[in-house]
C-alpha cells in the first residue's frame, strides 16, 4: 500500500500528478487525519469522525465497496455508528449505511441516522425513473463502453433533510451542514469548528471540478464558486475532498478553494458575457478558455472533467437548447447529412481516408466528424469500420479528461464493432493513469 499522505504530499509538490494517480483511481486505503478522525481514500473518499454519541460517517461508500469500507473503519473505531451525512445523491457516496444497521440490531444498539439535504430524496427518484439510462451513460464515462451497463436503485433515504444549513452536535462535536449548488443540486458540504476539519464533498475533488459532465443534468459554476469562497473564509486547516487527496494546511487549503472558484468564475463569466453579446454555443466553446495558471495547479488538472464542458454547462443555465446555428434548429437525420456528404466527397471509403489523414496531420477535431461521417453513411463496410474506430481511438488517447476519453473509447469500440468481455476488467482510469505513467517513464 502506497502511503496516501505522502502521496498527497508529492502530488502538491508537483513530483508526481493526478494524470498517474487520478483522483477516483488508486491506491486505496485508510489514513488518520487527526485525532480521532480519519479518511478513507476510494473511488469516493469517506470520512469518519469519533464523538462521544458515536461516529459521525459522511458519504459511507459507494455499493460495490461497502464492505472493504466498513471493514476498514473497524481496524480503526469499535463505536457504533450514529449519524451518516450523504454529500449529495451520487450512488458512489449512498451506500453502506446498511451494514452498520445490521451491526446495530445485531449488538442492540441504536440505529443509525441519514442526514442529507431535502432535494436528495427526488433525485433518489429520478434514478429509479431512470435507472436504465444512468447504466449505459455511466458505462460510457467509467467503462469506455466495455462491459455490461448497471446502476445500483436500492437507495437508504435520508431520515432528516435540511434546507440551507443544519448544525448537529454528537457529545461536544458540532458539523455545520450548509447547503450549496455545485455539481449537484442536493449539495452539502461539512465544516468542524473544532478541528478544521471541511468536508467538501463533490464540491473539490483535485481536479478541475465535475461542473460539465457532458452526459449528466445541470451543474451550478456560479453558486458553486460563491460556495467555495465561503469555505475558505472559515480557514479551515484540513480539506477531505469527495475524490483525491487530502490537503493539510490552513494555506494550502485556502489557496486550493480560492483557485477552483476563480476557474469556475472565469469560465462563468466569459461564457455569460459572449452569450450577452449574442454569440453561437460554437463560438462561445471555441472563444472561452481556463487561464493556464490555474490548469498548473496540481488540483486543477482537466483529469476528469474539462473547461470546455463546464462552458457548454453553463451556456445550458443561461441558455436554452437553441444553439444559434440554424441548421441545428430542425436538423436531417445525421445519417442523410453523412450520406450526401459522403456522396460529394466520392464516397464513405474516401470520408474514412481523409479522416485518416487528417488525423495525421494532428487536427483530431475535424477528423472524428470525417470518421463519425464516413461510419454513417456504410456502417457495414468493414474498412469504413475500422478506419473510423481508429481515429476515435487516436482521440481517446489524445484526450486529457475521463469524460472524453471515456466517450471516445465508446465510439471506438462501437464502430469497430468490439463487443464482448475485452477490457472489461479496466476502467478509464486505469486507462489514464497507465498512459500517464507511461508518459512521465518515457
Ligand atoms: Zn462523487
């Protein structure tokens, strides 16, 4: 087991990134952040704290990893479990409450308490309504498209929502629950006064922050950064993120709350002031850009979301489907728009080969809508195929950000007709983080 503090250590140094060890990647494990309070490094992080009632869990685990995380809090603390905090409805931080009811009625203690904010339950609801198309998205963003499609409904609703901010005191701890759109619209985040210990959830996860994610429902930049900025003014001296890596230090952290709200400002704002101008969506993704400084920051690497979908996420707040191009408006089907094109250019076959040498050439943009247009318009000519699912492979590779990557090896995989159980046992981010580590080897 890798040590996850001086890991974390190393990563805000700079000897090591989060392209090698991305932030829902691995090493897994328990670490102690102060006394009596740990945090558990997974796909999305845990964070427990030791009160005189009982523990204080907040996001217990996800379902596949209920059971390593609930053995590891017990190599740490025998104490029952009071009091559960989700940070917000996302199925890798809701699960796992279970176990520690089974354990209460078990030992006759008493059970366990959700708390999460009142606009959680509808989104438990959505997911059920839904359920289906969350497991095909997600085996797009996490499995490029290998594997089989499958999303957990078997929710714990929360005993106690709140609205804008709730303090709960366990013995002579107080966490001050306060409510906050950002990634999600049933945010909370978590501050202890009495340590400093803050709780973002998802609202920082050491990388440029989840407010884009091309295939899931709206983000907030902007109450997202003003949240951000109230947490930093309560000085906190300990960060335990929803994924990534702890950071230590009333500086550091300070530094990596204002940092993140001034990306998602900056976006915000120029994306809000060419809307205001009457500017295309197109000109708008291909105008605004994150200021490079602040892509430095070893927490604000594009590793799983990006600048460009966080402008095209806010440009949905403001706007509305309409994106300014006209032949958008009430399109042809993209497969008679593939097949006049491919007519033009003297067939799919010549499409596939210009795209190929497009792709040469380095402008990986252009050549996926050459392949995307060659693949429609003969979907069943082999060579088509296969020079198709070869550019958007070249574009997985190429791609920075989970997101991308992942929908890319989607597209590769599905025009190159690959089915089946290949690279299922790999996620997208081990995909990045080899590649990444091949990078910094070579
Ligand atoms: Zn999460």
């Amino acid at each position: 087991m890798e040590d996850i503090l001086a890991l974390a250590e190393a990563i805000w140094k700079g000897e090591t990134d989060t392209f090698q060890y991305h932030p829902l990647g691995r090493p897994r494990g328990m670490v102690r952040l102060a006394e009596g309070t740990w945090f558990y490094r997974g796909f999305a992080n845990t964070i427990i704290r030791e009160t005189g009632e009982g523990l204080f869990i907040i996001d217990p685990s996800a379902g596949w990893d209920a059971g390593k995380k609930y053995e590891a809090v017990r190599t740490v603390t025998a104490k029952a479990l009071h009091t559960a905090v989700f940070t917000h409805g996302h199925v890798d931080h809701v699960f796992g409450v279970s176990r520690y009811r089974e354990e209460a009625k078990a030992r006759g203690w008493a059970l366990p308490r959700i708390i999460a904010h009142e606009a959680l339950p509808e989104r438990f609801k959505r997911y059920k309504a839904t359920e289906a198309w969350n497991g095909h998205i997600n085996l797009r963003q996490f499995r490029g498209g290998a594997g089989e499609p499958m999303f957990p409904v078997n929710f714990d609703f929360p005993d106690i929502t709140y609205r804008d901010q709730l303090d709960v005191r366990l013995g002579d701890i107080c966490a001050q629950l306060r409510h906050a759109r950002g990634e999600t619209d049933d945010h909370t985040w978590v501050f202890f006064p009495d340590n400093g210990l803050l709780c973002t959830g998802d609202l920082f996860i050491y990388g440029v922050p989840n407010a884009g994610n091309p295939q899931k429902v709206q983000r907030y930049a902007g109450d997202w950064a003003a949240a951000l900025r109230r947490m930093a003014a309560l000085e906190p001296r300990i960060l335990a993120p929803g994924h990534g890596f702890p950071i230590l230090g009333t500086e550091r952290v300070v530094q990596a709350l204002m940092d993140t709200a001034d990306l998602l400002e900056h976006l915000h704002d120029q994306t809000l002031e060419l809307m205001n101008r009457g500017a295309s969506l197109d000109q708008v993704i291909h105008a605004v850009k994150a200021p490079d400084h602040l892509l430095r920051k070893p927490y604000l690497k594009p590793v799983y979301d990006e600048p460009e979908f966080i402008v095209r996420n806010i440009w949905r707040f403001y706007g509305g489907w309409y994106d300014g191009t006209p032949s958008h408006l009430k399109p042809a089907p993209e497969t008679a728009q593939a097949e006049e094109i491919a007519r033009l250019a003297g067939g799919a076959h010549r499409l596939a080969e210009r795209a190929m040498e497009v792709a040469e050439e380095g402008d990986l943009r252009l050549a996926c809508h050459l392949a995307e247009w060659a693949f429609l318009a003969a979907p069943h000519d082999p060579e088509t195929r296969k020079a198709a699912s070869e550019v958007f492979s070249r574009r997985a590779e190429a791609e920075p950000s989970t997101m991308a990557m992942g929908i890319y090896l989607s597209a590769a995989r599905h025009m190159g007709g690959v089915t089946g159980p290949e690279a299922r046992s790999r996620t997208v981010m081990d995909a990045q983080q080899e590649r990444g580590r091949h990078a910094e080897g070579s």
